[in-house]
C-alpha cells in the first residue's frame, strides 16, 4: 500500500507574511477575491490587515461574512451563490476552521455544482475537479485547516457535523502570520490551542500513522506543550511557536486521519454547540485513556515530547500514565473545563450513535462501539 501526503503547493511563514497575499495574487494573475470572513473578525479589524494589502496593490475583492462559528449547510449554499454573482476568481479564506471550512465547501461546489446539496460532500466524495483556488489565512492556532484536505459542516435539520475529505480542496497557498493570530482572546487561544494538541497526539497513533507523519506529529507536539501557554499569556514566542506547531500538526493528520475524541467532539458541537477545541480538550485525555493498550511505545514519545523527564526509566503502566497527565496538565494551566453540564442522561445514545458514524472514527486506534461511546461521554458529564 502507498501512503500519500498532500500539502499546498506554497506556505508562507512569519511575522509579516500576509504581504506576500498582493505577490501570488498578481504572479498568478488573479483579478478578485472573494474573501471569506467571519462578522467578529471584520468587526474587530482583523480582517481588514489582509483587505488593506489588497487596497494598497490595487487588488479588487468582495467580503462574504454569513458564516457562523459552526458552518452550516446555508451558510455554504448563501456562500455558492455569492460568489457566482461576485464575478470573482479566487477566494482568500481569513480566518479559523470555521471561514476556511466554509471557503473549501464553496470552492468545491463552484468547480463541482453537482455537489451543490452539499450533504453529498460528506466523507470522500468523487468530486472531478480541483475546487477555486484558495489562499488562507489563519487567525487561530490550532484547526491547521489552511494545510489540510478536510473541511466540516453542520447540518442544523438532523443535528449533526459531517466531516468532508478531499484532496480537491486543499488552498494552493498558506500564509501563516502570527501577528494575524495575536488579537485571539485567551478562551480562544487555549481552546484552539488544545485542538491542535489533539490532532497531533491523535494523528499519531492513528491507525493509519507512519513514519513521515510521525515526524510531524512529535514536533507538533513539542513545539504546543512549549508555546500553548505562553500564546495564550499572548507572549510572541508563545503565537509564534503556536502558529507553526499547528500547522505541522496539520501536515501530519490531514494524511492519516484521527480518532474518536475529534468524532465525539464533532457531535457534541452538533447538539450543543459547544466549542470544538475546548470539547476535544476533555474528550483527549479519556480517549487516550481508553485507547492506552493499542498504542505500543508511543505514549512514551508523547510524554517526552511534552518535556516529562526520565521516561527511559519508566514502566509501560508509568510512561502511559504520565503523558495522560500531562495533557490534563495542559488542558487545567490554560482554563479548559472538564465537565459539560448540558450533556443528559437521554441524549447519549444518540450522542454515541452520531459520533460512531463520523468519519475521524475508523481512524481510531482501538475500535470503539456505541456502548463504549456513551460511556466516554458519561465521564465528561
């Protein structure tokens, strides 16, 4: 079997590379952007960094901001529609999961209108050609969806997120500046943070990790236990480190996928709306308890990675308990909750049942069921 690993064509890095936007938009002759924002970052000027490099180059552009924190079905169909009257040519996604989510489902459906339901995207659709070419801009450190092939949406109608995976979607150029990420509040910072903390530790012990993504992953790993709480304390070093551990983190899972704690974590933003990195910070360290007896060595690596000292000299029992407590750690220094109240005793099998259906599970390293779901989720109510 052949492993595939799919990145941008280019990546930018650093403090100031958003002014690389007005270069590759001229170098590939683009005419206008349609520019995929969120209402915040417009209103808190964040979007406007990226929209006055533009002004400045000459580079027409039209804002789309109908999308919510988790983006619906409308909000891609409204978002379809848009950009089939902005005569525009490219889109720049600015942004967290949420913008660039909803700019892949858009892209995708312009270059594919047969997808136009969007319901039919869900998981590996056969989609035949490579969506509008997209250049994003992360504000947050942590979805890593500027260099993945993943995207998810909400289905308000059957109270459910479903996870889309193509390589057709992928941005052809990613710009990740730290300053575009320094006005995060420290909620949101931790929160995404945590996400990409997830990814990692769960792209590595996926079932389908290897040695390249491996590579990735205990990087990643390292450069959020060292940065998380330092971005989220909003020092440079901290947004810096954080800016690109995520972004590795993504090189990584985008290829070998992830596991049932960003499954149940998808559900639970579904019914509840809950925030999808704080519901993965308490979903992590459960799974990985559960998941412990099908990961060999690797709880070892993460421990190191996570700067826990003398994990040579642990026991198997030891190394695997001390990287579990580092992630709750982690999770408690930067202000995640452990419990969530809205949960009830009622909603569980269907939590259960929704979260066995995502896409992220098969990935999972131990092969969980919808009973051993619901038990998961017990522990966070």
């Amino acid at each position: 079997m052949a492993n595939r690993i799919n990145l941008n064509g280019t990546s930018y890095h650093g403090a100031g590379a958003i002014a690389e936007i007005a270069n590759e938009a001229k170098g590939h002759g683009f005419k206008k952007a349609f520019v995929c924002s969120d209402p915040d970052l417009i209103k808190f000027h964040v979007t406007s960094k990226v929209t006055d490099i533009l002004e400045q180059n000459g580079l027409a552009y039209e804002i789309y901001s109908d999308i919510k924190a988790n983006p619906t079905i409308q909000n891609v169909q409204h978002g379809v529609e848009a950009f089939k009257k902005s005569e525009a040519d490219y889109i720049i996604a600015i942004g967290g999961g949420s913008s660039m989510d909803t700019a892949k489902a858009i892209g995708i459906i312009i270059a594919n209108p047969e997808f136009e339901d969007v319901r039919s995207l869900e998981g590996t659709a056969a989609t035949k050609k490579p969506c509008v070419p997209i250049i994003a801009v992360p504000t947050t450190a942590g979805t890593a969806a500027e260099v993945t092939i993943n995207y998810v949406i909400t289905d308000v109608e059957r109270k459910r997120k479903f996870v889309c995976v193509d390589p057709h979607d992928m941005p052809i150029i990613a710009v990740v500046d730290p300053e575009m990420m320094s006005s995060m509040p420290k909620g949101l910072t931790a929160s995404t943070g945590m996400d990409a903390l997830t990814h990692a530790i769960e792209g590595y012990t996926t079932k389908a990790a290897w040695e390249m993504t491996d590579m990735f992953h205990l990087k990643a790993i390292e450069l959020i236990s060292k940065s998380l709480r330092g971005a989220v304390a909003n020092t440079k070093e901290g947004r810096e480190g954080m800016a690109l551990g995520q972004y590795i983190a993504g090189m990584g899972f985008s290829n070998v996928g992830l596991g049932i704690a960003h499954s149940m974590a998808h559900t639970l933003g579904a019914v509840y709306d809950t925030p999808h990195g704080v519901a993965c910070a308490m979903m992590l360290p459960i799974v990985m308890e559960y998941n412990q007896e099908c990961t060999g060595e690797k709880y070892r690596e993460i421990a190191r990675a996570m700067g826990v000292k003398d994990v040579d000299s642990m026991t198997q029992e030891a190394y695997r308990k001390a990287a579990i407590d580092a992630v709750k750690k982690l999770s408690e220094d930067v202000g995640i909750p452990t419990k969530l109240e809205a949960i009830k005793e009622e909603d569980l099998q269907f939590l259960a049942e929704s979260a066995y259906a995502d896409a992220c599970a098969p990935g999972n390293p131990k092969d969980a069921s919808v009973e051993d779901l619901k038990e998961l989720f017990r522990k966070i109510m």
